[in-house]
C-alpha cells in the first residue's frame, strides 16, 4: 500500500508537471476552460499555471493580423446607378478572446464566414453614396475609411477589431458596359463642346481685336498719307513758285505743254472747241525764234 501511495503521488506529481503549466507566445492569447466554462484568460506571453487535465484545460488563439477575402465578386449598385463587380479584402485581428470564443466558439472559418456577409451588406450600403467615378479616385475617394468604419459597427461585441476594410478589384457588368460608353462618349462630347465654345469665343474676341487695329493701322496710313500729300503739294507748289520767279516764259511754256499733253492723249474722250486764236494754241502758232 505504501508504494502504491507514492507511485499515485507520482503520477499526480508527472501529470501536473505536464498539463499543468502552459506557454503563451508574443503571438498568441490563452484561454482556461474549467467544468465547461472559461475561467482564465492570458493575454500577455510567458508561462502560466493551471490544474492539470481533465480539470482545467487551455486553448491558444492567433491574436497576428488576419487576411479575409470575399470568394466571388459582389454584386453592387452605385450612387449613380452603375451596376458593378467588386472584390473586398479585409484586415482583422482578435481584441477580446473571450468575446470571441462567445460570439464563434473560437472557429476561426465561423468568422471569416461572418465578416464576409458583414462585408457584403456595408459594401452595399457604403456604395449606395458613391459614384462608379468614386471607386477609380485615388484612395477611391474615402470608400476605404467608410467601409472600415461600418463594418467595425456591424461586427462590434464580436472580440474582433477590423483593422481595414477596402475593395480589391472593380468592373462593370457587361449588362452595363454600353451605358457607361455612352455616359463617357456624352461627358466626352460636353468637354469637346465647351472646349469649342471657347475656341470660338477667343476666336472672335481675336477677330474683333483684328478688326479694331485694322482700322486703326488704315486711318493711321490714312494720315500720314494725308501728311505726305500735303508735304508733296507745298513742295510742288514750291518748285511751281521758283521756277515761275526765275524764268516767268518757261514756266507757261512748259505747262502748255502738260496741258497739250493731257488733252491730245489716244484715250481722251473730252471734245474741245476753241477758236483758233485762242491763248490755249499761243505756243502752237509760234513758229521757233517767234514771240
């Protein structure tokens, strides 16, 4: 009896020393079940003491980042009446294993099972506020921070903590892919039509300045032209003057002949009827070395 005494002992003594401590890592939290509830949770690394199995015994979770992504592309409408496909990928991690193991008996594909239907519906609803443009923005115009936010709400009391939610991949339907042509074909169209409205309103602008310095050059060319004739005349009438002063009988000569000469041209159609003794035919009559 003695020995059989200090064989159970141990027994007992092997099977503390080997159920009955426990380690947790840096990436890992513990809990303790006893008699079917958990009555211990360790979030920090080290080693841990418990009552050996079957009394109490310890379960480790994955406390890292994990990666969930939706199996098919999701069906959605946006703001603006486009429908789309997108992908999603979301970011998780557990903050409160206790809460977890509540809310998915620590099953890990329970939970992703869970954020990806959660996924869905804010996707849905998130999408409903935003334009297809929206999704090709960079940051794809804040859609990241919105579905993050409602997904955190749609699976709060859950002891997850959703670290990013966003889409992955976006395309078109092809039930739509003619809509969205003809919605780029007429902003294309609306772009090229303002742009040509400007063109002719420059244009015209550019016309109506010509104009104005056209008219401005012709009455400047208009004046100085004026200028220069009336400069030519004074001259002329100058010259006129001195060759007059300096030899009185030359000068009528001589214009006696410009006026014979415009009057007796081949294509002067004017009619002159003179007496013959007329001033006009002076130099004519005059035979040379006459007065």
């Amino acid at each position: 009896m003695k020995y059989i005494g200090i064989l159970v002992a141990l027994v007992l003594l092997a099977t503390e020393a080997y159920t009955g401590f426990y380690v947790v890592d840096q990436s890992q939290y513990a809990l303790v079940f006893g008699f079917g509830q958990v009555q211990a949770v360790a979030t920090e690394p080290g080693l841990y003491m418990k009552w050996p199995v079957p009394i109490q015994r310890e379960m480790l979770l994955d406390n890292r980042i994990q990666t969930t992504s939706t199996t098919e592309p999701e069906h959605i409408v946006t703001a603006d009446r486009i429908h789309i496909l997108a992908d999603s990928i979301i970011r998780w991690r557990i903050s409160d294993p206790q809460q977890y193991y509540v809310s998915f008996e620590a099953k890990e594909e329970v939970a992703r099972d869970r954020i990806v239907k959660a996924a869905k519906t804010a996707i849905s609803e998130v999408m409903a506020h935003h334009t297809f443009a929206d999704t090709l923005t960079g940051e794809k115009g804040g859609i990241p921070q919105e579905l993050t936010g409602l997904l955190a709400e749609k699976t709060r009391d859950t002891g997850i903590e959703i670290v990013e939610a966003r889409l992955e991949r976006v395309n078109y339907t092809d039930e739509t892919a003619a809509t969205i042509y003809e919605q780029m074909k007429a902003e294309k169209a609306k772009v090229a039509a303002g742009i040509r409205a400007k063109g002719e309103e420059e244009a015209k602008k550019i016309r109506v300045e010509g104009d104005r310095q056209r008219v401005a050059i012709l009455n400047d060319a208009e004046r100085e032209a004026g200028r220069i004739r009336g400069q030519g005349d004074a001259e002329a009438a100058r010259i006129h003057g001195q060759a007059y002063r300096e030899d009185p009988e030359f000068y009528k000569f001589y214009r006696s002949l410009q006026s014979y000469r415009e009057s007796f041209k081949n294509n002067n159609r004017n009619v002159l009827v003179l007496d013959a003794s007329s001033p006009f035919f002076r130099f004519l009559k005059h035979r040379a070395g006459e007065k």
